[in-house]
C-alpha cells in the first residue's frame, strides 16, 4: 500500500480543487466569485472544473491573501483549457494584481495568440517574459512557475520552457490586492471588445510556499498530487 503524501503539507498556501465549490481545500483562503459561472460545473483534470466565460466579467478572487508575504520562495501550479477566441486582448490567468500598474506583483496571462507570458516583481528588480511558450486551443495544459530567491522556472505539461537566473533576486513584493484568477486586472471596455477575462476552464490551482523540483513538477503532471 503507497501513502500518499498530504496535500495540505506545512508548504501549501492554498489548494483549490474546483470539485463543485471555490473553497480552498487547506487553508481556508476561500475564492469569491465576481459574475456568473454555470451551475453545473464542466469535468476537469480531476472530477470538476471551474469554466470562465470570457465574454463577461466572471472571475475568482481571494481576498485573505491580500497583502501576503510571498517572500523569496514560491511555486503556483494549474491546469488550464482555453477556447478560442478572437478579441485582440490578453487573458489573465492568476495573477495579484496588475503589474504594470503597481498594484501586482506576479501574474500570468494568455496572449491573443495563446502564448503564455509572466510577470514578476521581487525587491531586486521587475521582469516581464512576454511569450514563454505556445499553447494549443481546446487542450489541458499543466503550467507550473517555481522561484527560489534567485531562479524563475516556467514548466508546461512538464517540460522545461524557461529558466531566468539573472531576472530576479530577493522577496517577491507583498502587495495590498486580492489573488485574482480568470482575469488580467484590467477594466472590461464594452465599446471596443477590449476583454481581459479568460475563457476556458482551471483545475487543480495550488500555491506554495517554496520552489517545486524537476521531479516534484513531473508527479504533479502525471499523479496530479505532490
């Protein structure tokens, strides 16, 4: 018999598995929603998922960690399908905050063209990466980004796409905004399509407080469990 480890060890933050509700299954940092999401809940990677509506402000906040102290060990792992679409915007995965107005720190986004771009601020410098990898329409990926104080690795579906040591130093900046997923931060723009809310489905959202390994990525890819 394996024993399986504890999904809610002493290094999660939060773990959202999406299976009918927006709680965090550990620690309590339970998501809000803002919009309508639908009753019945797509299947996802494991039982259900969330689905954002993309043509609409549907997003989850998390307002307990407002003001978190990342600090200079963090990992965020998820999967994620996106639909397609043509509005000449980006799509906010997760994210606290925007950057590039301040009230951010970290974030991850879709492009127009479905490549994955980042963002984070640490006490040492800023750093965007604005096309890490492609990504492919009406697909699950499994995306991880890990920080140990001096490195940024970007995973997806366990593959290494990224890996900055020259980027970033230090803590990454506490800053006073809700953890947001399913939108860049941005204000909806009805007149112009200007869209900044994801459209596609997020499953098994979990955050921690130290750098994931190679090999801890590949369990959360294949068991999806670490």
């Amino acid at each position: 018999h394996i024993i399986e480890p504890d999904p809610c060890g002493a290094d999660v933050i939060a773990y959202y598995t999406f299976d009918r509700s927006f709680r965090d299954v550990c620690f309590g940092h339970n998501a809000q929603k803002d919009g309508s999401f639908p009753e019945q809940p797509p299947t996802g990677i494991m039982n259900a998922a969330v689905r954002f509506g993309g043509d609409t402000l549907t997003r989850l906040r998390v307002p307990s960690l407002n003001g978190y102290p990342w600090g200079s060990k963090f990992s965020v792992s998820f999967w994620f399908k996106a639909f397609w679409f043509t509005e000449k915007n980006i799509r906010g995965l997760i994210n606290n905050g925007l950057v590039s107005n301040g009230t951010g720190s970290w974030e991850i986004y879709l492009n127009t063209d479905h490549s994955i771009g980042a963002s984070v601020v640490t006490s040492h410098s800023a750093k965007t990466w604005p096309r890490i990898t492609e990504t492919a329409v009406d697909h699950w990926h499994h995306l991880v980004m890990t920080y140990d104080g001096k490195t940024i690795n970007f995973y997806l579906n366990n593959h290494l796409k990224l890996t900055d040591s020259e980027c970033c130093h230090g803590d990454i900046v506490s800053k006073n905004s809700d953890v947001v997923l399913g939108h860049s931060g941005k204000n909806h723009r009805y007149g112009d399509y200007h869209y900044h809310d994801f459209h596609g489905y997020i499953d098994e959202m979990k955050l921690f407080k130290r750098a994931l390994t190679a090999h801890e990525v590949l369990k959360l890819y294949r068991l999806k469990v670490v």
